[in-house]
C-alpha cells in the first residue's frame, strides 16, 4: 500500500498522492503502523493556514481501527459507516498488508451505506432525508436478494438509523443552539441491538447531566426531543406505539434518574412495568455524550446480575407466549381476521429468543446488546453452550426468514410485518421453521422449571 514516514513533509505528502493516484498515505515507521493522512486531512491544514513544510504527522490521525485479510467486507463496511471514516488498513500478524476505502467497497456493491449515511450530512430538513432513508431500505432489500446474512442487513438498517438520528440531533442544536448542558441521545430495543428489521419503530431516550434544572434546561430538551422524534417519522422509522421515546417527558432523565427508576425495575420488579422496561437493558449510546450513556447502563447490569427476582421475572415474560407449534409439530396459525391463516414469527419466536438471551446475558452481568453476542458470553453459564448455539441458530434462521418476507412486502410496495403463510413456504423452510420454534419451547420449558410462576 502507498506509504510514508512521519517525518514526511505535508507537501511531500500531497505530491505522492497525487503521483500515486491515492487517496490517503500509509504512516510506517520501522515498519509498524503509526497513522494514515488522507487527502481530506491535507486540505484541512492548508484551509487552517499550516506550513505545508510540517510533517505529516502533525496532521496524522491515530488509534487505527484496522482490518484483516479475513474481514468480511459488511463487516468493513459497517464499522466504516459507524465510525464516519472513509479508509480501514488491512494488517496481518502485525504487517500491513493493504488498505480498503470506501471506494473500493462501492465499486464492489452498487448501493453503499457508507454513502448513504454520508448523504445525510447534505440534507437539511427530515423531508429531505426520507429520501436517503428509503434507499437504506433499498439497500437492506438488495443485500437480503443477495443472500446477505440476517446480521449484515439488520446492521445497515441499523447504522443508517442512528446517522438519521444523529444528523437531526445536529440541525436541532443549530436550530436551538448548544446544548445548555450534556446530553446522550440513546437506541432502545431492536435499534439499539442493531437488530433492526423493514418493519422497526421508534425506541429512544435522553440521558441527562446531573448538571440538568427543568427550570431551566426543561423546555430546550423537550424541543430536541420532540425535533428528532417527529423528524426520525418524517424521514420514515414511525413512532413507537408505546411512545417509548425521547420525546415523551418520561423517557428524558439525568444519569440519578434513570438509576433511580432501574434500581426500582430490578430491585421491586412488576410484570406490566416491565414489559417495556426490559427494552431499556438494550441502551446504546448514539449521540452526545457517550460516558452518560454508558454509566447508566454498565450500573444497571451490575446491579440486575445480582437480583433472582427480577431474573424470576424476566424468565416469565420469555416463557409466556410459547410458539406456534402444536403437540404433533404442526404449525398454528391464525384463523380469523386480517392475518387469519398466518403466523407471527416476532411473536412467536424473534421475541422470545431476545428475551431469553437478554435474561441470560443479565444473569452472567454480562454489556453485551446483541443477541447472538449475548448467548455468546451466557454459553456455558446460565445457559448450555448446546442451547446457546441451538437458540442463536434459530434466531439467524426466523430473522432471515422475516426479513425475506418483508423484503417481498417492500418490493410489492406493502408494508412490511411479521406475518408468515406456511403454505408460501417451501417444504425445506416449513421444516426449518418448525424446528426452530421446538427449539425455543424447549429452552423455554426449561426456564419455567428453574424459574417456577412461584419463584415471580
């Protein structure tokens, strides 16, 4: 890959970029990997009115986020999207071996995320954005037609929200003017698992400083909330039904707060309560101040590690709705109504293994937010490494089964849901269905023993 040393001058720099045709230079030194210059960064040193004769590594950026030979390119593509960079060194046993821009991957995929969540630093109004929102999903279609796995597409679904998200938080601290203390704009539920489907609604909050007077500091966040929000439904992810959002005043606490309210979940647990509540277990930073965010949710898992009541009751609401399959391995579907002769596959089985998974995650204290990540960690502990593999198996097979349908849906200009017809299915995919839902109602039954409707 085009290299060249620290003590390079700025100058010399541009002038074997532009001789290599490159966009960017390598920084090696004895042979180790201490930064990269981009074009981008040279032309923000001669805007600033830098010498040209510094070296580049006055300019450099540090801290690389590399790659290997074996990263698989969504995964390159994702954490260049996420992290709003445009080059990922390849490096090997410690040798760098390459480089992969943003380029490159748009050559090899005719639609990007990585431009598409770009693109959004050009628009100004959420009518505006709707626009590039769409071609998200129409990327998510086009990747599931390519046989694109369930994680891939769920995270450029995912990665494309949370820059919607962060562009609109953006305009509305130029519309209002600075924050008057931090924040942290927080992902909730599917969104902030990055587990995002065609059909995912709205789940945010706001975690405030403890600096935060309502007084005074009041009505500037219930105007942001309320600009991300109502901008998040006009550029197309719809409100949460259960306005589990930063624009409702309730889901907008200081750090104090939102400990208080998950000490009393954990510690006095309530079935309805925390029907809703268990979603905030997934909270991901997204804007603002990561460290708020962060201190909330690294408390709340300590402090739910060690609380069998509220393991009891996270264990009754994984097991309550069993899945649709009957004694003799028939599937049960609805009779009657708009989805008569259909199953819902989130209900009935997406669902149920996020429970399970986030139950056992929090039993093992363990951060992790994703669900394969969370039976990943929970293997071997709370729950069997077979179960733990059996179960992640399963929720790759019904989330790439949801997802093709409503790629379908989308393509044939419907709304997307989580209604399957067994009789649409294959004979293969009706027998992979059923075998996944067995699997649930086995872990499922073996939870409700070690966690009896008394233990609640």
């Amino acid at each position: 890959p085009a290299h060249t040393s620290p003590s390079t001058t700025i100058r010399q720099a541009a002038v074997a970029m532009g001789e290599q045709k490159v966009s960017s230079l390598l920084i090696l030194e004895g042979g180790q990997l201490r930064g990269i210059v981009t074009d981008r960064d040279i032309r923000r040193s001669v805007a600033e009115g830098m010498s040209s004769e510094k070296p580049v590594s006055a300019i450099m950026a540090t801290n690389l986020r590399t790659a290997t030979s074996e990263t698989l390119v969504f995964d390159a593509m994702l954490q260049m999207a996420e992290l709003d960079i445009h080059h990922l060194p390849v490096v090997d046993e410690g040798e760098v071996t390459g480089i992969i821009t943003a380029a490159d991957i748009m050559r090899l995929l005719q639609y990007d995320p990585i431009y598409l969540t770009a693109d959004l630093s050009r628009r100004k109004t959420p009518e505006q954005m709707r626009e590039v929102y769409q071609s998200a999903h129409t990327v998510a279609v086009r990747f599931i037609e390519r046989g694109a796995g369930a994680e891939e597409v769920q995270g450029v679904l995912s990665v494309a929200a949370d820059a919607m998200a962060r562009r609109l938080l953006r305009l509305a601290e130029e519309q209002l003017g600075p924050p008057p203390v931090p924040y942290s704009f927080v992902a909730l539920g599917s969104q902030g698992r990055r587990e995002m489907g065609l059909a995912s609604d709205q789940d945010n909050a706001l975690v405030l400083s403890e600096d935060y007077r309502p007084e005074l500091h009041g009505e500037y966040f219930r105007q942001l909330g309320s600009s991300v929000c109502q901008g998040l439904a006009t550029a197309g992810q719809v409100l949460c039904p259960g306005e589990m959002m930063a624009m409702t005043d309730t889901w907008r606490m200081t750090v104090g707060q939102w400990r208080e309210i998950f000490h009393a979940w954990i510690t006095a647990p309530e079935p309805e309560a925390l029907l809703y509540a268990q979603a905030f277990f997934d909270m991901r930073w997204v804007h603002g101040e990561e460290e708020l965010a962060r201190s909330v949710h690294v408390q709340a898992v300590e402090s739910a590690a060690g609380s069998p009541r509220l393991h009891a009751h996270l264990a009754a609401l994984a097991t309550r709705r069993e899945p649709p399959v009957g004694f003799f391995r028939g599937l049960v579907v609805d009779r009657r109504g708009k989805y008569a002769n259909t199953l819902d596959i989130k209900k009935g089985g997406i669902a149920a293994v996020v429970q399970m998974a986030r139950l056992f995650a929090i039993v093992a204290g363990a951060e992790a937010l994703s669900t394969r990540g969370r039976l990943e960690v929970a293997a071997g502990g709370p729950v069997s490494a077979q179960s733990a593999q059996d179960l992640s198996a399963a929720f790759g097979f019904l989330n790439s089964l949801s997802l093709e349908r409503q790629a379908a849906q989308t393509q044939r200009g419907e709304s997307p849901d989580y209604h399957v017809d067994p009789s649409q299915l294959s004979k293969m995919e009706r027998e992979n269905l059923r075998d996944a839902f067995n699997i649930i109602k086995g872990v499922q039954s073996a939870l409700s023993m070690k966690y009896p409707v008394r233990s609640v």
